[in-house]
C-alpha cells in the first residue's frame, strides 16, 4: 500500500481491492437480511393504517418470511470466503424490489407508492460496487415501475408516482455515492494498518503478527521450519553505523525471502528470520546453504562485508496452534545451539515433544552454566 488517497470513482480502485470489497459485501448480505425484518414490520404496519385491509398487510409478512429464509441461507448455505458475494447481494435485492414494485402497483393501483421510493434510497446502502453498475441496477427497476404504473394506474396517480420515483432515484444515487466513497476510505484504512502490522519496516518482509494471523492455515501440513539468525548484528551497528546494520538486515532477510519465497519468509524478531518450506528437509538445507553463499558476497560501500548466519531446523507436522508456536520454540533453542557452535552454523531435527523437553532442558542448562561460570569469574576478581 502506497498510502495514497484514490477517488471512488476509478473503477480500477475498487478492483484493486477486490478481496475486501467481496468480503465487505459478503457481511453486507447478513446485514441486509437483518435489515429486511424491520422494514417488514414498518410495512406492515403502515399498510394497516394507509390500505386498511388485510390483504395488503400481509405483503409486509411476506418480506418479514423472506428475510428470515435469506438469513438462515446466509448463514448455513453461504461460506465465508465466498468469492461472489457481490452478485449474491444484487440477487437477495432482487425479490424485494419485485415485491416492493407489485405492492406499488399492480397490488394497491389506487394509492401512491411508497415502499419502492424507499427501497431506492435503502437497497444502494448495502451494496459496494461500482457507482455506475449500482446506478444501472437502481435505474432499471425504476423504470420497471414506471412502465407498470403507466399500465395500471390511472394517469393523476401515474404522473406522481413518476415524478417521485425520478426524485428518489436522484436522491438515492447521491446516498450511494456518498456510503460508496466513506466505505472505501474505511477499507483503503483498514487495508494500509493490516499492510503495516503484516510486514516488517525495515526490511518490507513479512512480520511475526503475519506468521501468527497465518498459523491456521499452517497446521496438519508437513514443512520444514528455519529460523536463521545474522550473526553479530550489533557489532557491525557499532562499528559501521546503523544505516549499515540496516542495510546488512535489509540484505539478510531479501537472500532468504528470494529462496524461500516472500509469503514464507518473516521477521521474526531483531535478527532473526522465520522461513517456512513445504519441500523435504534436504532440500530446505540446500537453500539455506545457498542463503549463506550469498551472504558471504554481501558488499557495504564497495567493501567486501562476508556475513554469516546460524540456522536451527524443525521438521514435522503442527496438529494446532500451539505444536506449531512449539515448533518454532524448539526451531530457536536449536538456533541458539548452533551459535554456541560457532559461525554459519546449523542444528535442528524432527519434532515431538520428548524432543522439545529436551531442548529446553539443554538450554535451561546452558543458562545455569553461564550464570554460575559468571558469578566464579566475579568471586575470582
């Protein structure tokens, strides 16, 4: 996301955004659903008191029924990644417009309509879609009724309905261009924050909040899970400055987003990389030895700067959220293993849970014996 405001009315603004608009009108079909019972019950209502007949009341509980079974359809029928819920929305209007059309005319000729001026200005509401598409959706049922009218009404009736229907069209496309261009600002907003939360700023990778919001989609999968990690970061920031370690970062996490892919790699903390690989672990460590050749070309202002990276490997299958969190515990405690080895270094193995009680056991161990040799040395001084 680039960050730049774009006008609503370039069609190519909303195909650019085509994920969040279905998803946006895919929410919208419950909300319409939703909507549809009140409005049957004001209809209701009001035919009782304008009409004054039974029949014409019960139109309001046929729009009641409708709803309801477009609610239960929407939610038992219709996924939620659905990939036309723009199209499923303009069909669900279509059976109440019909309705609220006949009940204008052909059902109740001798009255001025009222429920279609209204569904004019309430159907656009809902619908994120192209302004001129929406306009063409609006204006053919409003010449539907029209064309009825002239028909079944007498002509008093008629040149009213008519001159209504005309001011509620304009109306209503004033009303759509208006909810059009705020729901799109909202989406473009929405869409720049997840674009900052998903990817790391320094680097342009992807971030750990985006390794954790795709967790669920890792699960009951066999991969391979590499966490890398650049050696000596901080010394390089103390000798050539921060914009080199930055540079020397920017550079680490691109070699390893080229050889494993930019949707599998992620900053995973200040210099560590999280790479996720669905191949065979031989030929995950293939890649990762490419990665380090790499990185031993690695130049900071026509200087040679060789850089090196310790790597810990997990291998296994994720049952949940949770074994998968686990593996990348035991991706980082084989990590720091491979450190204490040395430069360009790897450890790691399958996982199962012996193997990651063992390796916190290690690493507790570790720990303790770093903190008793540093508590000797400071009896010794």
């Amino acid at each position: 996301m680039n960050g730049t405001r774009r006008s609503w009315l370039r069609p190519g603004d909303l195909s650019a955004l085509r994920d969040e608009v279905n998803q946006e009108n895919r929410e919208a079909l419950r909300m319409f659903a939703l909507a549809g019972i009140p409005l049957g019950i004001i209809n209701y209502v009001a035919q009782l008191v304008t009409a004054g007949g039974a029949v014409m009341s019960v139109l309001g509980l046929l729009l009641i029924a409708y709803s309801t079974i477009l609610l239960a359809i929407e939610h038992w029928l219709i996924p939620a990644d659905y990939a036309h819920s723009t199209a499923a929305l303009y069909l669900a209007q279509a059976p109440t417009l019909l309705l609220a059309t006949l009940l204008g005319t052909v059902w109740d000729p001798s009255h001025q309509a009222t429920t279609i001026l209204l569904c004019l200005v309430f159907m656009p509401v809902f619908i994120m879609d192209r302004p001129a598409r929406i306009a063409l959706w609006l204006g053919a049922w409003s010449l539907l009724f029209a064309a009825v009218c002239l028909i079944v009404k007498e002509p008093a009736i008629f040149r009213t309905d008519l001159v209504h229907v005309a001011e509620f069209y304009i109306a209503s496309l004033v009303v759509m261009s208006l909810v059009i261009q705020l729901r799109l600002n909202f989406v473009e907003n929405m869409e720049e924050k997840q674009y900052v939360l998903r990817h790391d700023p320094r680097t342009g990778c992807l971030s750990r909040y985006a390794l954790e919001e795709q967790t669920g989609r890792l699960v009951n999968k066999p991969l391979v899970l590499v966490l890398a990690d650049l050696d000596n970061l901080r010394l390089y920031r103390d000798f050539y400055g921060h914009n080199a370690a930055d540079t020397m970062m920017l550079s680490f996490s691109r070699t390893f987003a080229d050889a494993f892919g930019d949707s599998a790699t992620f900053r995973y903390g200040g210099d560590e990389l999280v790479c996720v690989f669905s191949g065979d672990t031989a030929r995950c460590l293939e890649k990762l030895e490419d990665c380090r050749r790499a990185l031993q070309r690695f130049e900071y202002e026509g200087k040679k700067v060789p850089l090196s990276c310790n790597a810990g490997y997990v291998s296994g299958c994720a049952k949940n959220s949770n074994e998968f969190r686990a593996m990348i515990q035991l991706a980082d405690i084989y990590a720091n293993k491979a450190k204490r080895r040395g430069r360009d270094q790897t450890e790691g193995g399958e996982f199962s849970a012996e193997s990651l009680r063992q390796g916190i056991v290690d690493s507790n161990l570790y720990t303790h014996a770093q903190a008793y040799e540093i508590n000797q040395d400071r009896k010794s001084v």
